[in-house]
C-alpha cells in the first residue's frame, strides 16, 4: 500500500512539474489559463478556511484586468475576516496569495474582498481622490490625505490621473505611506 502512495505522489509531481512550467510561460505571455487556476487553488484555500470557522459563504472566482479575483459573500460572519479599515482582510489576501505560490511555484497578484467591503472601499476611494483632486486644482494648495494601503493609494492615485492640471504622488514609510496631490507645475 505504501508503494501505491509514493507512485500517487511521483505521478502527481510529474502532473505538477510541466504545468508549473506552462504556469510560468503562460504568466509571462498573461494567460488567463493561470489566473483561473491560481482562482482555483484560492477558492479551495479559503473554502477550508470557511469551513474550520464554522463560516458561511460564497466563493466566487473571476478574472479581471490580468488578475484573479476571489470574493467571498454572503455569510452573516463575513465582516470579522475584514478587520478595521480591511486589516484582517489584507492579511488574508496575502495567506491566499502564498497558498497559491505555494502550489504553483510563481508568486500570485490575486485580489480577494469579502462581503463587498474592497468594492465598496474602491468607490470611497475615488470619489475621496477625484473630490481632493477638484479642490486643488481649485485652490492650488497641495493636500497629504491619510496614511493608506498600497491598495488604498493605487485607487487614489488612478482617481487623481483622471483630473486634468493635477497629479499624485506618495510619500513616507509604510504603514505611515501616504497620497499627496498637488497641482501640476
């Protein structure tokens, strides 16, 4: 029984080795074929996660921009795995990401929100950097918002590129990382 075992395993490390180098040929070349499968390998990660919590939720598995995306809804405890300003979620993307690395042998850009929280902050975001970009184009002073997620800040800095005559940039050390807008020279 025991050699049954190990050729289980040595043919699934066969099956493993090409398709981690497929997985690196066809990251380069942007394969969506990769990012169903790091959503995969996410998907079946958190759903044991749910599961020890005694959780409930969906999982849902998408492919956006050149990046999977894994979002977790539905379930009444949902907003314990999304902490304060989206720690305890940021913590868990990044478990994800290394179960996904860990699998596949290439590091993972996947995204994960649970129970709307990262779409509903993105919309916050954009109407914070589109509104601060407005007023100082008007006013002309320049405006350091509050330290931010480098999530937080890529959405801010996307928002202010949409302004015309302004423009962002971030200064200081994480966790103190912030957005500056000021008016463009």
């Amino acid at each position: 029984m025991m050699s049954e075992t190990i050729e289980t395993i040595d043919a699934d490390k066969d099956d493993v080795t090409p398709a981690a180098d497929e997985a690196g040929e066809q990251k380069a070349g942007g394969g969506d074929d990769v990012l169903v499968q790091e959503g995969d390998i996410a998907g079946d990660y958190l759903e044991r996660l749910l599961d020890l919590l005694d959780y409930d939720g969906d999982i849902d598995l998408d492919v956006e921009a050149g990046r999977a995306i894994v979002s977790i809804d539905g379930g009444e405890d949902l907003e314990k795995l999304v902490g304060p300003r989206g720690t305890v979620l940021e913590a868990l993307q990044e478990l994800t990401r290394l179960a996904v690395q860990q699998e596949t042998g290439s590091r993972s850009r996947l995204m994960l929100d649970i129970a709307g929280w990262r779409a509903d902050r993105r919309e916050e975001l954009r109407e914070l950097g589109r509104s601060t970009a407005e007023s100082v184009l008007q006013s002309g002073e320049r405006v350091r918002l509050q330290p931010m997620s480098p999530f937080e800040r890529k959405v801010v800095h996307d928002a202010v590129a949409t302004v015309a005559g302004v423009t962002s940039e971030s200064e200081g050390e994480d966790p103190k990382r912030r957005v500056v807008i000021f008016p463009e020279s």
